[in-house]
C-alpha cells in the first residue's frame, strides 16, 4: 500500500526534471534565453543542476519501492 505514493512521486519528479531538461536543452540549441534578465550561462546551468537533482528524486523514490 506504501509503494502508490513512491511511484506517483518518482513519476512527479521524473517527468518534472525530464521536461525541464528538454526544454533547457531547446532553448539552449536555439541560443534564446532560459529565463529573462539572467546571464544566459548562468540560467542554462542552474535549469540543468535542477532538472539533473529532480531526476536523482525520481531515482530516488523509484529505488524505494
């Protein structure tokens, strides 16, 4: 009964940091800016550290079923 809320979680942060990666990666391949008024480095990195850490999440709550 405990794994329903481990899988609804890894999937949350699964899809949550796969679609942030994409979408850094798109706007990074098209040289438009990540976020707005942000040094467009300093975006694309922090998106990716964030996209990367809510994979590992996901991993994460995955492993503990």
């Amino acid at each position: 009964m405990e794994s329903g809320p481990a899988i609804f979680a890894g999937m949350v942060f699964a899809l949550f940091g796969g679609g942030l990666l994409v979408w850094t990666a798109a706007r990074a391949r098209h040289r438009e800016p990540v976020a707005h008024g942000v040094s467009p480095v300093a975006s694309a990195s922090l998106a990716t550290l964030v996209a990367l850490i809510t994979l590992a999440l996901g991993v994460w709550c995955f492993t503990r079923l």
